[in-house]
C-alpha cells in the first residue's frame, strides 16, 4: 500500500505539478453509523455535518468523533484543543469558592497543581472521588444518628441508605475510570448495591 501511494503522490504530481495529500481531504476515519442506514437521507444529515468542520485537516480524526489515545497530563492540550489544566492565581479555599465554573473542567487542589482539571486528565476523576468519599462519610454518620436510641427515625434511615448507596456506586466508578488506561475506556461492569424496601443491604449483580 505505501509503495501504491508514493507511486500514485508522484504520478499526481508530474501531473498536475501540486501535492495529492490535501489538508482534510484525506481519510477521517469511518462514517457515522446512520450512513449505513437504507432510509438515510443526506439532505437531512448534512444540516447537523457541521458540528464535525473542526475535525477537517487532523489527521485520524474521525467523521463522527474524536480517538482519545491517553489521558492528558498537566502540560497537555485536551482532544479538543482545550489546556488539560488551567491554573488559578490563588490557592486560597474561599477565594477558589467566588471563581466561576467551566464546562468539562473542576477546580480542584491536586499534587500537580491548583486550578481547573479538564475531564479528560485523571485528576479530574480524583478530585470528584474525595468529595464523594467526604460526603460518603457525612451520609454514614448521618445514619448513625438517626439509627440510635432504640431504632431511630426508620423512614429517614432508609432513604439516607437509598442516598448512600448511590454515592457507593458513583465513587467506585469513579476509581474505575481513574484506574482505566484512557478517560474514554469501556468499564468493567462492577456489582451494584441497592436497597430493599426492609430497609436490608442487597447486592445486585
């Protein structure tokens, strides 16, 4: 195949006396899955093409999304052009309450650095897993007190069990996708917790 393409970049160029690779118009990787549908219209599919122009001229860049290979470090832009991190000019925990939010990004204190972590980095997913363990915590205690002197407020109990239990979950995927090889990785399918309504700890495969 590389032999047939320098053979065909050097008959084009005699040619026509220009380049045959052209910037984003080379292959973009596979077309979406709705192009192999029989009722696919192209008409009605070119009015939503252009969210996809940015792609145009990256090479390997797919028509429908983007590979992410790795997760982004510190330095790194993210796959969509974003910095990975973007650090704050304070370390102060009040003042880092009055900055303002970013999209796809958490502000977050972490060894590399104090700012905001895009999702695409492994600090993202870790900052977000020690809020969840804090409020984890708070919901055990939480538990706790309300399960004392003779049973407690059973009804509160159990909702605050419902409320723990979805916090388990979200914090073992988050440590999950810390641990998987890139931010876009396929998880492995963990055993879920979920409660009866006796107010008893099941697990659910």
């Amino acid at each position: 195949l590389d032999r047939s393409y320098n053979a065909t970049k050097d008959l084009w160029k005699k040619e026509y006396g220009a380049d045959y690779a052209v910037e984003g118009g080379m292959y973009r990787g596979e077309p979406p899955l709705v192009f192999f549908d029989a009722k696919w219209n192209s008409d009605d599919y070119s009015q939503t093409a252009g969210c996809n122009f940015h792609l145009v001229g990256r090479m390997g860049a797919s028509s429908t999304s983007q590979s992410i290979t790795r997760w982004a470090t510190k330095a790194d832009n993210t796959s969509d052009g974003k910095p990975a991190f973007i650090p704050t000019n304070t370390t102060n925990r009040y003042d880092l309450k009055t900055l303002e939010r970013k999209d796809d990004y958490v502000l977050g204190k972490e060894i590399e650095g104090t700012g905001f972590w895009h999702n695409e980095t492994r600090e993202f997913h870790t900052i977000l897993r020690k809020r969840v363990q804090r409020q984890i915590q708070k919901t055990e205690s939480d538990i706790a007190m309300q399960s004392c002197c003779g049973g407690g407020n059973r009804p509160a109990v159990i909702e605050l069990q419902k409320e723990l239990d979805k916090l388990y979950d979200t914090r073992d995927l988050l440590i999950d996708r810390v641990c998987a090889s890139k931010p876009n990785s396929k998880l492995k399918t963990r055993t879920r917790r979920s409660n009866n309504s006796d107010g008893i700890l099941y697990t659910d495969a």
